[in-house]
C-alpha cells in the first residue's frame, strides 16, 4: 500500500491525497482520504462494479466541512476531484458553519 501524499497542481495546488485500504468489506476496499489544507475534507472508495452492481470509478464515502452529507458516484477520479476542489474556490473556511452550527 502506497501510504504517499500526492500533492496536485492547478486547481487543486492545496489538495493532497492519502492511499488507503478501508476495512467496508472483506480483503478491504482501495480508497483516499482527500486532504485540503491538512484539513480531512472527504473519503472516496474506489467503486467495484461487480460487487455493488453500480457504475461508476468512484464513490465520495463520506465528506466533512462543506460536503458534509455529500454522498456521490464519479465515473473517474478526475471527475471526482474536480467537483471536490469546485467546493472550495472562494476564499470561505473549509468548515460550513451554517451546516454545522445550524445557522441559516
């Protein structure tokens, strides 16, 4: 297992992605903690087709901040990290206080 952080450029120049095994099933799923500045922002996994009888490469497992309750299936990861990164463009803090403080 490759446990590397794998910074990227461009959009995402902030975005590192950490290579892990999630315990979701047995032998264990390929998945990546998604960080934004060495904030933990969301945890992909890596879509068996077979398995779950859903298309897709991608699947946002779980999401924090601005994706919390974000639940989503990307044909790639490219596709993946672009919609992450399109949620922090502006200047806002990682965290969403109106989810988290309930503030409308």
């Amino acid at each position: 297992m490759d446990t590397t952080l794998l910074p990227y450029g461009g959009e995402l120049r902030d975005f590192a992605f950490l290579d892990v095994r999630l315990g979701t099933v047995d032998g264990g799923e390929q998945g990546l903690l998604v960080m934004k500045s060495n904030h933990l922002v969301a945890v992909l996994t890596q879509v068996d087709e077979e398995l779950y009888s859903v298309r897709g490469g991608w699947f946002l497992e779980t999401g924090y901040g601005r994706l919390n309750g974000c639940h989503r299936v990307f044909d790639n990861l490219d596709e993946a990290t672009s919609w992450i990164a399109g949620h922090f463009r502006d200047d806002q803090d990682i965290l969403d206080e109106s989810k988290v403080y309930g503030v409308a």
